[in-house]
C-alpha cells in the first residue's frame, strides 16, 4: 500500500497515512470538518538511502560491537590479580 499526506483546509492539520490507490479520505480526523481534506504531494527520495541497509543491519553491528567489548573486558579481567 501506498503512502499519502492530507492537508486540511480547514485547521490546517497534516497528516500521513497508509492506504490503497483507490480509497481517498475526506474528512479530517483533528476538527472532524467534512470533506475537507486534500492530498498534499509527498515525495519519498530518502527511502531508497533506507532500503539500501537491510533491516536490522544495524542492531546486528551493535550486537557485534558489544561481543568484541565483552570479550575485551574478559581478557582484562582475568590479566588482573584479585586479592582475596
């Protein structure tokens, strides 16, 4: 489904929403006026930057990043004389 910005001509309220190509929204959901709403021209450019990084590539990195410090904290750890 295609993604739409409205625009009411009433109190100006902007909005996104997700819906098919065939349905079209009137009225607006903030001041409740009827049929007063219009499609405002949306452009997506940075989404194809987003679709570029698979998803979950970066909490993937992350958790990655965490392992080697871990395992860094570790080797410290057990160089350390502890005294009992």
């Amino acid at each position: 489904m295609p993604q739409y910005c409205y625009k009411c001509g009433n109190c100006e309220h902007e909005f996104e929403t997700w819906h098919s190509m065939k349905e079209r929204l009137d009225d607006c959901p903030e001041c409740e006026s009827v049929k007063s709403l219009y499609r405002v021209p949306y452009f997506t450019i940075n989404r194809k930057i987003d679709k570029a990084v698979k998803v979950g590539s970066v909490v993937k990195k992350s958790i990655e990043e965490a392992k080697k410090e871990i395992e860094e904290d570790k080797k410290k750890a057990r160089k350390e004389d502890y005294e009992s």
